[in-house]
C-alpha cells in the first residue's frame, strides 16, 4: 500500500484498503478558522442538540485566521461565536485574537503548535488543510457539513484515493524554489489533473527540501484538484517535531510493492522560476518568458508563501535594494512575525531590510489572500496587476473583480518588486 | 424527492471555483440567520466575470439586481466545477439562489462532497460537454430515473452518468439523516 493508504486502512481498522473504496476513518484532528467554525458549530447544535458535547476536546484545534484585522461587524461576531463554543465546550487549543497565543494562519500555524503529526489523519474546513501532509500524515479539507458530523461522532467516510507519485530527481538548483516546483506540475497536468487523488512527493529533490519547503509542495496540491498531499517522514521531519511537540505519533512508510495511478519524474534541467499567469494556478509559464510584464503591486504573504523561509528567500533578493512598486507581507503567523525580528542577513534583521527596502508589513493573518473585507492590509481594491506568492490567482480572488494576480515563488516576486514587472529571480542571486 | 426537475439553465464554462460561486467578502454572514442567510442567494454566483455568466451571449446576471433568488433553477456547466476553496457557502448560496441541479463534466471534490453530505442540491455529471450545447434560458427537463436531461426549448437529450455510490446519501438528503437511517448517529 502506498502511505496514504495505509494510514486510512489503519484508521478504519482494516488490514488492507483499495483506492475507490469508501470506508469510515477515525479523526485524530479536527481544525476550524474563524469563516467556517460558527457554521461548523451551527449544524452541530441543530444536529446533535442544544446541548451536545464535542467527541474529543484534545482532538479540535481552533485558530482564527482569515477576517482578523478588519472592522467589519460580522467578522468580529464570527470570531465571538468561536469565543462562546470554546467556553461552553472547554476546548484547549483555541488561538483566540488579540491573546497571548494568537497564531495567525492556520496550515503553518498547525504545525508550529505541534498537532500535524506522521500517520495521523486531519480534517480542517479548509482546502489547504492538506499542507499537513508534508509531515507524512493524510490531511484534507472538508466542508461545514462533515465537520459537524465529526465534531459529534470522531469519524468521517472517505474514498479512497488513488496516488499519483512525483519523483524531485537530483539537486534543485539555487534560484528555483518548491513553489516553482509545484507551479510547474500544475500547469503540466492541469487544474483538474490530480482530481480525487493523493499527490505524493519524493526524491532526492523533496529529501533535501527543509519543512517548510516541504508544506509549499502540499499546500498547492488542491490547486490540481488532489485530495492530499504526501510526503514520507524522515529525519527532517522527526527533527522538526521534536522541538516543537511531546505528543506521540506512529509513521508511516510505504510499501516496497505499493500501486500508484502514474508515477511522473522531474530532474533538475526541468525546474525554472515559474509565474501563474491570471486567472488560472494552471496557466503558468517560465518567468523569463513573461519578462516586461508591467506590475503594480507585490504581496508576500499566506500559508503558501508567508513562512519565514519565504521571507528569508525574498530578503536575500531585497536587501540593499529598493521596491519600486507597492509591496505588501504578511507573515503567516506571529512565530513568522518574530522570525522577522530575530533572523538577519549579515547585520540587518530582515524585519528592517523589508522596512529598509520600502515594503509596507502587515500582521500575522490570511490579510489579500482571500481578499476579504474593504479593508484588508493589502486587498486589491481596483484594477492592480500583483505578483504573489499566494495560491489562487481566480477572478477576484485578491479583491476587485478587475484585478489580475500572478503567482511566483518569494524569489520572483521580490525581484519582480525591485523592476516593476515580472522579473526572473536567477539575474538577482 | 421527486424524480423529475425543470426549469430554465445556467451555463457556465470550465473551473468554476468557489470564489466565483461565492466571493469571500461574503462569507461572513451567518447561513443559520433566516434573513441573513438570504444575502447566500443575493450574492450567488457574483463573482463570475459579467462576459462568462449566461453562456454563450455573457452578461447575464444569475440573480437579478435587488433579488435574493434566481429565475434559473438549472446550472450546466464545464469541467471541475467548484474548484478552489472548502466553502459550504458555495453550495448553500446556489440552493439559496434557488438552484436544484447542478449538472457539469466534473467537479472538484470538496465541493461535490460538500453538495452531497449536506444535502443542498443533486450535482449530476454529464456525459460530454453540454455547456457548449445549451443556452442559458433554455428550459431544460432532468429525469432522475432514467439519468437523462431533456432541453424543452430544442428538443435535445442529453445522458447523464448515475450516481454511483453516494446515491444513498443523495437519496437520504444528506450525511446526517443518511447516518440516522443507518443508526451511525
Ligand atoms: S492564507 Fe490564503 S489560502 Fe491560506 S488559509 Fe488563509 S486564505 Fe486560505
């Protein structure tokens, strides 16, 4: 069986699964934000009863993240909503605003606080849910529905998916980042490539890869339609988890004979600095084929590319430069936000070469990614032409209706920040 | 649940996502708040470029201005329909908007498991594209028996592929009650 397949077997209490069937699992977590938990909560009370307790406080971990720093009315209500149920039901992980544990986005804040664990299985209300899986565990997004059903009884169906192996060959070279990896294979089997299925990611390439790098590739896997995203654990991954969490947890590795639905190789000469033109993460090209594409904004930021590794990345390209369009970061939470402060380049902290280099910096949350209310740091309010390292590049995504967004990795959009139009990083580093 | 639906179509293309379905600025209002909730249907397929919406002339809007519902209880649409994010809000705002059926070339899963275990509305794959084949104001006919959609306005039929597995909870109107059926809950 493949990893994702022996995890779900093991948690259906079966010896063996095939993909196609569809089988009940036990739920080791249950993550909500602040848009989806008061619905969440919603079904939950009118299915179960007024007064229904959840299965398991330990196992819900709940972290507000997407309409944080807004004045809007009814996002504040949503976050109260979550206050109330945290009370009522004594639930321990909650990351509540404006406290002392305030986190920021939830996929990179899953992992900081130690709950994305080898072999377990995670549901979040969240399509980008699936960035836990870079730690060796089947992590997916649902909806509001079969969260609540979770929220009562610990357990979900699932079908199981069919996995499809992408194979890093060899060493990945110096400019090119994992978002540009995972940009590439969307773009070459498209929106709707990995439909149903588990995207599983390996090779010398991946084994080199740091954590952080290792979340981007699984982050982006719904934007090609996948399930989840997959990485088997080893050394890095255990190293990670043993400074941040005490709880146990049981790995999972692949069998010698495992069956994938198509196993696709990559080799370095094939990796380039990759932009997702608008409006399609499918729609990408090499960076230096889109070169004297005009920009006017920049965005660094979200649970894709708001890690400090991301910033690290567009700090090197930054530092001494200057921004010659409006440039916005978001740190993904405040770990990431610290990260700034304590983290240097040579003798500047990358908090002041942001500063230093013109780039306006926001608090720890989702901020433009979503677009979110009037008012978000950083929401494309008109017809701007961005460059981000966000995920999703739909029709008003960021905002207006009007605006255009192509993705890149931390390297292209710093360096496309420093020109004002799309820039390959390489001439920069 | 009655076996036959009618009424007039809503074309759209291909990877219509979550966003378009519902934008996220829209998100915050509360589905469990009856008058609320209405603001699902108002805003329901906003997000959809006006040249897209109401295939093939465009500029259709799905929800007249000042409506909560639509006058299209039908949407037939392309490949990976409801890609994107994990919105709940996206199925409720079309069931909001009055829709019934949804029948497209595939969907995106999160959204189909979405409309299945929460009963909003039945999504039915078609056979080959049908998009490119119907106007948005035809009035179009869904047998749910004989997984056939017959267009009234050009006497056109259509197969549609049955529902494999989720039928039963298609047919039990959602996860819950499929579960409850099944003394699971
Ligand atoms: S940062 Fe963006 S993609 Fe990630 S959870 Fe927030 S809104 Fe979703």
């Amino acid at each position: 069986m493949t990893i994702t397949e022996k995890i779900l077997a093991k948690h259906a209490g079966k010896i063996k699964v095939e993909p196609g069937e569809n089988i009940w699992v036990d739920v080791d977590i249950l993550l909500t934000h602040d848009v989806c938990g008061p619905p969440t909560f919603a079904i939950f009370k009118q299915q179960f009863g007024i007064d229904a307790k959840v299965w398991d406080p330990e196992k819900v971990v709940i972290i507000p993240d997407h309409y944080i720093f807004t004045s809007d009315p009814c996002a504040k209500r949503n976050v109260e909503i979550l206050r109330d149920f945290v009370s009522e039901q004594n639930l321990p992980h909650f990351y509540d605003v404006g406290a002392e544990m305030y986190k920021g986005v939830c996929h990179v804040a899953l992992p900081e606080e130690g709950f994305a664990l080898p072999g377990q299985v995670l549901f979040g209300t969240d399509s980008h849910t699936s960035t836990a899986g870079a730690f060796g565990e089947f992590a997916t997004g649902i909806g509001n529905t079969d969260a609540a059903f979770i929220l009562g009884t610990g357990k979900l169906w699932v079908k199981v998916p069919e996995t499809m192996k992408f194979i890093i060959d060899g060493e990945i070279p110096s400019y090119v980042m994992a978002k540009d990896i995972i940009l590439k294979i969307i773009g070459d089997i498209g929106v709707d490539g990995a439909a149903y299925r588990t995207m599983e990611f390996a090779g010398s390439g991946v084994e080199a890869m740091d954590m952080e790098s290792r979340m981007t590739l699984t982050n982006m896997v719904i934007e090609a339609g996948g399930k989840n995203g997959i990485i088997e654990p080893d050394e890095t991954t255990f190293a990670y988890l043993t400074k941040r969490t005490q709880r146990s947890y049981e790995p999972v590795t692949e069998d010698k004979n495992a069956r994938f639905h198509s196993v696709t190789r990559y080799t370095s000469e094939q990796l380039l600095p990759m932009v997702a033109k608008p409006h399609s993460p499918g729609n990408t090209a090499p960076a230096r084929e889109l070169r004297k594409t005009k920009l006017n904004r920049a965005y660094i930021g979200s649970c894709t590319g708001g890690k400090l590794s991301d910033f690290y990345a567009a700090a090197r390209i930054l530092k001494g430069r200057e921004v010659t369009i409006a440039t916005y970061t978001v740190p993904a939470t405040t770990e990431v936000s610290a990260g700034l402060k304590s983290t240097r380049i040579d003798e500047q902290s990358l908090w002041e070469i942001f500063e230093n280099t013109g780039c306006k910096i926001g608090p720890p949350s989702c901020a433009a990614c979503l677009g979110g209310p009037a008012d978000t740091f950083g929401r494309l309010n008109q017809a701007e032409v961005c460059i981000s390292t966000t995920n999703r590049n739909f029709p008003g995504r960021m905002g207006s209706k009007q605006s255009q967004v192509y993705l890149a990795s931390p390297y292209t959009v710093a360096a496309s920040a420093l020109t004002g139009q799309i820039t390959d990083p390489e001439d920069y580093l | 649940m009655s076996s036959i639906i009618k009424g007039k179509a809503f074309v759209l293309g291909d990877d219509i996502d979550t966003d378009q379905i519902i934008p996220a600025e829209y998100l915050v209002y509360r589905p469990d708040d009856a008058e609320e909730s209405k603001n699902y249907g108002r805003y329901a397929l906003s997000g959809v470029p006006s040249a897209k919406s109401g295939l093939p002339a465009g500029n259709i809007p799905f929800v007249a201005e000042d409506g909560c519902e639509s006058d299209y209880r039908i949407i037939v649409a392309g490949k990976n329909f409801g890609c994107g994010s994990s919105r709940e809000h996206a199925p409720f705002a079309l069931q909001k908007a009055g829709v019934q059926a949804v029948v497209a070339t595939s969907y995106a899963r999160i959204f189909y498991r979405n409309v299945i275990d929460g009963g909003f509305l039945t999504p039915f794959e078609s056979k080959m594209d049908i998009s490119i084949r119907i106007k948005t104001g035809d009035v179009v006919e869904i047998d749910f028996n004989q997984f056939k959609l017959f267009n009234r306005t050009t006497q056109e039929e259509y197969s549609l592929i049955p529902l494999g597995e989720v039928a039963a909870i298609v047919q039990a109107g959602g996860l819950f009650e499929y579960a409850r059926i099944n003394k699971m809950v």
